[in-house]
C-alpha cells in the first residue's frame, strides 16, 4: 500500500538524499516525493509517499527519526489530510478551440496562466484523479508538454501535532513504537 | 577564546572529549592535521592500510567501551576504511572517523585524490559531515562523539576540507557544545510496558532470555547478572552477547542460532517466553521465522525502536535503555517457579555435553576445537580473544568461554574477513595490560597481515594463533554440504607464515601436534614479544551443529564423527 510521511527536517546539504537513500536502502519504493520550505527558517518539509507493507510503516518512521536532521515525522495515512498535486498542462489550441479548452478548464476550477498563438497553459491543482480527469479530456486536443509535481499532504484541523518541541516527538514516536508493536 | 586552525582545533576538541590513541595513515589532504597532531597529547600508530585503522579504533571501542579514532587523507585512504566503518555500523561499535578532503574550492572537480566520501558513506554511517570551514569543527567534532556514543552507537564520518584544516578562527570549545536536539534520548520506559513484560514473565512456564551486544554496549551487565540471578531464568547469548554473563554461571546455556549449541536453539523452540534484550533476531540466530520458536511469547527490549518487530513479530516492545528496564523491574522480581523446565533444559544439555574435548582421542590429528579449548585453558579463559571470520570464530565461540563482558571481539553482522589482526591492535592499544590473542583462519589472515609491520613498530605483544586448515574453511564447509564437495575457489596456498613473521621480527612456530600446543601456548605467554602460531589443523573439519541457512532453527546438521559437538567439559 502507499504510505504518506510528512516529514520535517533540517535544511542541510544532503538531507533529501539521507531520506531518500534511507528508504531505498531498507528495501522500499519512492513513489511521490516533494520538498519545500516551511514557515519556520531552517526546516524543511519532505512529503514522501512509499510503497510497503502496512507492518513496515512503524519500522520505517522509526528509521526516518534516527536521522540526525529529520526533526519530526507523521504518518497521516490514516489521518484526515488533504492531498494536492500541481500540474502545468500545454494544450494545442487554435482560435476554433480556445473558448472549448477555457470552459473545461473552468470546470476543473483550474487556471489558464498563458496564452499563445497555438496554444494555452494551464495550471491545475487537486488530487491526482482530479488531474488525470482533466488531462483525459485535453488529451483530444493535443497535449504539448505536461509537468507534475509529487504530492504534497496536511491534516485537517488538530488531527496531527501542531509544531511539537523535537523532543516531544522523539518521546511520541517511542510511545508509539511502543503502543502499536504491543498487541 | 584563542585563535587556531582548523586543524588545531581538531586535536584540541579529540584531546577534549577523552581520545589518547588514534589509528591512521597520512596523506595529502590530511597534513595539516598530521602536521598540528604533534603539538598535542596523542599517541599515533600508523598503521600499514586504512581499513587497518578502522578495525583497530572498532577493536579499541570493543575493548574499552570509549569512542575509537581512525585517521585517512582524502580519496583512496577514505575509501579503504569503508569497509571498517561498514562493519562498525553492523555492530554498533562508536567510532569517529576522520577523513582530509581536498580544498573546498576543489570540490567536484575530480581533483587528485577527490572522492565523495560523505556520499559513499552514507548508508554505513550513522551519521556524517562534510566540514568545509575552520570555525565549523569544533562543533562538528563534539557533536560526532554525541552522536556515536548515544543511543545506539555507531560510526560516525567528519569529512574536512584541507582549507579548513589550514585556515584559522576563533576558537571556544564550550560554545561549541552541541544541542541537546541532536540525541534522540528515548523515555524512560513506560510503567505499562514494565508491567505487561513482567506479567508475562509470571505467567511462563519456559521462559529464555536471548541476550545480546546490547548488554554489553549499554553497560548493563551487573543489572543482568541481577536479573539472572533473582529469577533464576536460563540465559541464550548471542555471538555478540558472549560475555554479557560469565560462560560458568549456571544459567548460561550458550550461543543460540547456526552454530549455537543444539540445547540452546531447541529450548528456544521450546520456550514459551522469550526476553529478547539488546538483540536484534539476526537471520544467523533465528534460521527460519516462519517456523521460529512459535510457541514463544516475545518481549523485545531494545534501544533502536526500528528494532522492535523487525524480524519477529513481538507480544511485548520496549524501546528503552536497557539498564533502566532492568532496575525498573529488579525490585518487583521473584525466583521463577520454573523447575521442571530446568530439567528439562539439562536433559537437552546434558545429551550433548557428555562429551569432552580435552580428552577427546586426536588420532594423530590436530583439530582447531583442541587448539582453542588448549589456549582457553592455558589463559585461564581471561584473554581478550579477537577473532576473524569463519570456522575458527565459531570454534572460538564454542571452545573458550568468556567469563567477562568485552572479552570476545569479533565481527558479527557484516562478517568482516581480515578484521582479528588490526582490531586486535585496537584492543591491546585500548587495555594494554590485557592477554590478547588473535584467533584467525589462513584466509583471513592474509586479508590484513600487513599489519604485522604495525604490531611490530608499536612493539605489541599480541599472539597470534593462525588456525590453518588450507582452505577457506566455512566456505568450503558450505561447498561440502549444499554443493557436492565442489571445491571452487576454496583450496588456499598461504605462504610459510612463520618465516613471514620472523621477516618482521615477531616470533613465530608451526604446530602440528596436539601434544605441542600447551607448551607452545605456555612459552608463547611467557615471550615478552608478540608471537605467532600457524597451527596446521585437520584441513576437512566442519562446524557443528549447523542450521543450514533459512532452515527451521531446531534441524540442525550434527556432528557425523565421535569428536565431540561442545566444550562443555567444565
């Protein structure tokens, strides 16, 4: 199954690859990956989605906090958290066509951010079927060019920690490794 | 606050943090600290291969329970410590290497003798850094030693650029201190935990500790002799546990796993409660898990919360100092009512243990299990005995019983080939009063016998016991049972290692009869110099009991032959 961490870290040189060649290591795929600033100067977020088995998360996000820089780590698979995906799409568009691909756009509330002579960009947002549905419906007229990011993750409302002293965390996290290996 | 180089400050903060010794090999990259190493109080041995320098500081953390210091210039003196810093990590053994790198401006343009060690490294260390600044080594250096002695321990990488040995900066030791942020300490153990594990302590009815390096690492053998002694429960020990709990005390069954005892690996499948404490449920000691003591409860105490439920699938976990746990529950600890299960315990050891080495009929043969039972006789079992990897580690395993912690040093998760001799100089150099042997194979030997130069340079005296069958042995064992005697590769010319030694000044006899041995071994006790034994043993013996690799742990391969399976003679 595919599972989600979101995992706070150090700004270092070389963090990404320590996380990444963590996973790698102890056996399992990568299959999305996005890293990005958060609001606090010198941490990161890493959002990394891995495909194992459901007994090996517990195992996985005990390895990720035995990195000296990861700060903190959440599961949220099993919480109530909002995915987004971003993707910019280049679609042939000629004058007869234009008006079609800006009303299909609207309905997938997504955003034309540039025009050419033959052609629109479009950048949308939402979950990965939600970018698919759109893409399978440009397709017909011509898709140039299409970027996507990996996915990115947040908890609603006070589903997960807020921003918890890494101590705090490293004590949860053993508390955890504790409760759930207890059957 | 005074104004120093990068490389002064190196030797300051190591001076600081307790280091006498370090182990290395100079180079270009490195010079500036060669060069200020002087101006400070460390002692140097120089050694004859950078992976040498890496054995040598895991054998002197092995020996001593301090962090062990290895030193390399950049490029191919880094990557020959890979291996050392590999086999460390698999043990968790502290140690802190430091490496020269070029000049930072130099980086990533393949100057001479670049190399990414950092990135190399990655994955066997538990952590590194790449240092490119004077004013940036004080804390890193502290805050490696934090790191390698904490928690679980492990080795740790400081990769300096040559400028930032060269260049200068203030310098103040205590604002270096690292943050406490860095340690991941865990909690105490939870009161819940405590109770649920000594509730089923209650309960069983075979209950077996598996002890292992944790024991040892975290200090805790007097808190689990305690243990032992006030539940009066059976002991398995890991390879790496050997020692967490004298070889004669009564409840110490022996190794557990491939070549444990055969009572040890059926009376874990027997059990109905095993308490995992500081091990971690090796393939080597669990052979196959689907089949693997599946009548058994499972307690696992461990530092490393990645530990917990890896391998075996665990009833109660407890990530915590292992100390801390043992005090915890010492005071709510009774004598088990276990008797029937003792008996049974020495009905299964008793079948085995009815043999005996020492007055077991040679033939003529000179046999490794002999030897090593004759050394451990003749040193009363109170040597450091540093071992290689292969058929003489498990012999050595079998045969000499360690009454105290740390007096076994062997390479156990990686399985390092040429690792006795440099790490027995890391131990001699860490407990120089010690009796320290190197109990090695023809094969390994020959991986690290440079080191030979360095015992002799730094007048060690360490002996050496080459047990030389002609072979490298536990291969060719494999060969033997899974591979129709299809010796490939196994057959090994070694040279006349006793004219070898004597060519550095060490030394040296060949013994080829049982009758020799003791008083070679007594001489040898006596030589004021380190000397080496190239002991021709029988060339075709095996190491048994044996549970093939992935095979369920209770079906084991046993000795065909009379000659006894144990040294249990005592």
């Amino acid at each position: 199954m595919h599972i989600t961490y979101v995992v706070h870290v150090e700004d270092k040189p070389g963090v990404l690859n320590r996380v990444s060649s963590l996973v790698r290591r102890r056996g399992y795929n990568i299959s999305s990956l996005t890293v990005g600033h958060t609001d606090t100067p010198g941490v990161s977020c890493i959002t990394i989605v891995v495909e194992a088995d459901p007994s090996a998360a517990a195992r996985i996000e005990a390895n990720l906090y035995k990195l000296v820089h990861v700060v903190r780590v959440e599961n949220v698979t099993a919480l109530p958290t909002v995915y987004r995906f971003l993707a910019l799409i280049k679609v042939s568009a000629s004058v007869e066509t234009r008006t079609q691909i800006m009303q299909i756009v609207d309905v997938f509330r997504a955003r034309v951010v540039d025009v050419a002579t033959d052609s629109l960009m479009v950048e949308v947002t939402g979950t990965d079927e939600k970018i698919d549905g759109l893409l399978d419906i440009l397709r017909p007229f011509g898709l140039l060019e299409v970027a996507r990011t990996g996915q990115l993750a947040m908890t609603r409302g006070n589903a997960a920690r807020g921003a918890a002293a890494k101590a705090a965390a490293a004590d949860d996290a053993v508390d955890s490794a504790v409760v759930s290996f207890s059957v | 606050m005074e104004r120093l180089t990068g490389a002064e400050i190196l030797w300051d903060c190591l001076v600081r943090e307790g280091v006498t010794d370090v182990f290395g090999y100079p180079g270009g990259a490195i010079l500036p600290a060669y060069d200020a190493m002087l101006k400070y109080p460390i002692r140097h041995v120089l050694v004859r291969h950078e992976q040498g320098a890496t054995h040598m500081a895991d054998g002197y953390a092995r020996a001593s329970g301090k962090v062990g210091v290895a030193v390399a210039t950049s490029g191919p003196g880094a990557t020959n410590m890979v291996t050392g810093i590999a086999t460390a990590m698999m043990d968790s053994v502290p140690i802190v290497c430091i490496t020269g790198q070029v000049g930072s401006k130099l980086i990533g343009s393949d100057a001479f003798q670049e190399c990414d060690i950092t990135g190399i490294t990655l994955p066997v260390t538990k952590h590194n850094y790449l240092v490119t600044r004077a004013d940036e080594v004080a804390a890193t250096v502290r805050e490696a030693f934090l790191v390698a002695k904490s928690g679980r321990p492990g080795p740790v990488l400081i990769d300096i650029t040559k400028d930032a040995q060269q260049s200068s900066c203030l310098y103040d030791w205590d604002a270096a201190a690292p943050s406490d942020d860095v340690v991941r300490r865990v909690s105490a153990p939870t009161d819940a935990s405590l109770r649920e594990a000594l509730a089923l302590l209650g309960q069983a009815k075979r209950p077996l500790v598996l002890a292992g390096h944790g024991i040892i690492l975290g200090e805790a053998t007097a808190e689990f002799r305690r243990f032992v002694d006030t539940t009066g429960i059976p002991v398995a020990v890991t390879l790496l546990g050997i020692g967490c709990l004298p070889a004669s005390h009564p409840s110490n069954l022996g190794m557990m796993g491939m070549h444990g005892e055969a009572w040890v690996n059926t009376a874990i499948q027997e059990a109905d409660l095993l308490i995992a404490l500081g091990m971690r449920f090796d393939d080597r000691v669990t052979g196959n898990l689907k089949t693997y003591a599946l009548n058994a409860k499972k307690i696992h105490v461990d530092i490393d919360p990645a530990e917990i439920g890896k391998n075996v699938p665990t009833d109660v976990g407890i990530v915590a100092d292992l100390g801390d746990v043992l005090r915890a529950w010492q005071p709510s600890l009774t004598r088990l009512d276990i008797a029937d299960w003792r008996t049974r315990v020495d009905t299964l050891r008793g079948d085995a243990a009815v043999r005996d080495i020492k007055n077991m009929p040679d033939d003529g043969h000179l046999y490794a299990a002999h030897v090593i039972h004759d050394i451990w006789r003749a040193t009363n079992g109170q040597a450091v005995v540093v071992t290689d990897v292969g058929q003489h580690q498990m012999w050595e395993a079998q045969y000499y019983h360690h009454e105290q912690p740390r007096t076994l040093i062997t390479s156990g998760g990686l399985g390092t080939m040429g690792f006795a001799l440099p790490a027995a100089i890391g131990a001699k150099k860490a407990c120089p009063d010690a009796e320290v042997w190197v109990v090695v194979g023809d094969g390994g030997f020959q991986m690290t016998m440079c080191e030979l130069a360095t015992i002799a340079q730094e007048n060690l005296k360490i002996n050496i016991a080459i047990i030389n069958n002609g072979y490298l042995g536990m291969v060719r064992q494999w060969q033997e049972f899974f591979y129709e005697r299809r010796y490939a590769a196994t057959p090994l010319l070694s040279p006349d290692f006793v004219k070898l030694a004597e060519a550095f000044g060490i030394q040296a006899h060949r013994i080829e009869r049982r009758q020799d041995v003791v008083p070679a071994v007594d001489a040898a006790r006596q030589h004021h110099g380190a000397v080496l034994f190239d002991f021709r043993v029988e060339q075709e013996d095996s190491v048994f009991p044996m549970v093939p690799a992935g095979a369920d742990l209770h079906k084991m391969i046993r000795r065909p032959s009379p000659l006894a399976e144990t040294g249990a003679d005592r």
